[in-house]
C-alpha cells in the first residue's frame, strides 16, 4: 500500500511566544517530534525569507519569532542551529538586526550567516540535467529546516516551500537566472524544482499567522491566515497551501513543473493532512497578483545589483507603501 505524505495544519493566530512555541510543538509532533527530524551534534541551517530590510509588520520576512521558536527546539533536541539566507537585497546582518533577531541569536548562541560561497553542481531532475550554482555553505550543513513566510508573488503566483529555497543561491546569481530565463516560466520553474532536489530540507514549516498578499514579494497588504503549514515533501507542503488558498494547482507554475518533472506529491487522496480540517482553515478571499513576465533584461541584472549593493553596505531600506 503506497503510504500516505503527511502536511499538518496547525492553528496559530498570533506570535505571542506561546502560541507560536505551543504551534510549532505540535507541528513537529505530527512527524514524530524534533528528534525524528534532526539528529544530536547534527549542523542545521534554519533557512527562512530574509528577503529584505523591512519592519516585522510588513510580513515580507518569515517572523522573527517563528525562526526563535524553532532555534530553541533545535538545541532543545541537541543540535546545532545556524539561521542562514541571500537576501535579494541588502545583508542578513542587516535583515537580522532590524528585527532584533541578533540579540535573540546572541541570547542563544548561534551564528547567522549569509549564504554565500557558490558553488556549481550538477544534477538530473525528472530526466533532465541541470547545473546549478548553490551556496557551498547551504550544501555543507548536515540538514536544511526550511521556514518561509506565506506571499503572493508577482511572478510565481505565490511564494512557499519551494520558492524560499531559492535563496540557497547566493547573492546575484539569483537575478541572472531570472535573465537566463528569457521569459519562459517552464525553464525557470524547472530550474526551482532541481535546486530544491539539490538542497532538500528535512523539514518546511510555511509562516502563514500572517501572510501578504495582492502584490508580493514585497509590498503586499498584509492578510491573517492564521497558520502553520509544516511536512517533509515540499510539492505536497506547497500544494496543500495552494488548497488552503482557493487556488488550482494547474494554475501555480511551481506546481506545474514538479507534475511536470515527476517531483513530489500532489494528489491530496494521497497526502494526509494532519491537524485543523481543510474545510475550516480554508481562505477563499486571497487576493492573488496578475502575473508579470518572468525574465530581466540586462539593465534591470545591473540595476538589481547595484540596488542589492547599496543596500548590503551603506543604504538603508526603504518603507513599505
């Protein structure tokens, strides 16, 4: 009998420290608990949206406190946690500080670090060769929990699971694959689900208390969705979001090109949700963005880069409208 994948629900209406530690207790209990999920001594990076400088409010990035929570129950487990990104622009020192998340790491002992040190890889993804640049200190950790905020995106419909994973490549190689795209959605989604084949987590929780949603990555409107989404298949963890979103996964390219590369899973008769019923967390008033084209042209890579430039050293970011 083919066993079923497991993604939990779990309620969580605020980031109050114990309703966030009690929701991310019981998403890991589902699977066994921490133990079953990270090993003693092990090397673990939490790997959350560090997309930017921005207020906590703002919900660009995963909240500060989902990424403490889930720090302590690490080292509560006997390993050792690292919280680790490639902002698209600016530093994680930067990103960390803003939030406050250096004292809290300070508080606990552990590193943040920027995803940094490329390295090319090479992998064969549903039949296809990919070579990838990935951070080499993202390939070197003994596991990846993945912990990304909840958004609307204006390219990929919204951003998850898969998606937060893209920031295991480091710094502006991330832009250039957007300008390698040349506008085709399929090869830049392919190249999404080959590098969550090459870094695979042992484990994603979704931050979606509260989520953005309109526009995104970045200047969205907020949005409470009030939940934790937790599981070890990716596909299956972003197809239950998508589900939980109203939305039809033939219309989340993600979704698309894992179907298409025979990645994951995505047959919810298949997937066993765990915790809050579909029916009652279900948000049917999520306000998704037109879609934009996927590719950069030149100037906007320069352009890019000089912004993520200015940012990493002397600017400061500027608020969300």
């Amino acid at each position: 009998m083919t066993s079923l994948t497991k993604v939990s629900l779990v309620k969580c209406t605020n980031y109050s420290k114990e309703e966030t530690r009690d929701a991310v207790d019981k998403t890991f209990s589902f699977f066994g608990g921490i133990e079953s999920i990270v090993k003693k001594g092990s090397k673990v990076l939490l790997k959350p949206n560090f997309l930017r400088e921005s207020e906590v409010e703002d919900c660009v990035i995963t909240h500060p406190v989902v990424i403490e929570t889930v720090a302590e129950i690490v080292l509560e487990a006997g390993a050792i946690p690292i919280i680790g990104d490639s902002p698209g622009f600016g530093s994680v020192r930067k990103v960390a500080r803003r939030v406050g998340l250096d004292k809290v790491a300070e508080k606990l002992g552990i590193d943040i670090i920027e995803l940094d040190k490329p390295r090319k890889v090479s992998i064969n993804c549903g039949g296809k060769d990919f070579s990838q640049t990935v951070s080499g200190k993202a390939l070197d950790v003994d596991a990846i929990i993945n912990l990304p905020k909840l958004k609307a995106h204006v390219q990929a419909l919204f951003t998850a699971g898969v998606k937060n994973l893209y920031g295991c490549v480091s710094g502006k190689h991330k832009a250039w694959r957007h300008f390698q795209a040349k506008n085709s959605m399929d090869w830049y989604t392919d190249m999404l689900i080959a590098n969550y084949q090459l870094v695979k987590p042992v484990f994603t929780i979704v931050d979606g208390v509260m989520a953005m949603e309109k526009t995104g990555p970045s200047g969205g409107l907020p949005k409470a969705v009030s939940l934790l989404i937790g599981g070890i298949d990716v596909i299956a963890v972003d197809r239950v979001v998508a589900e939980s979103l109203s939305v039809r996964p033939e219309d989340v390219p993600i979704l698309r090109a894992a179907k298409r590369l025979g990645v994951g899973e995505q047959d919810l008769s298949k997937i066993e949700v765990a915790g809050e019923d579909m029916s009652s967390v279900k948000v049917h008033d999520f306000i998704f963005p037109e879609l934009s084209p996927i590719g950069f042209d030149f100037i906007r890579v320069i352009k890019s880069l000089l912004r993520h430039l200015w940012l990493k050293t002397v600017g400061k970011a500027e608020p969300q409208t």
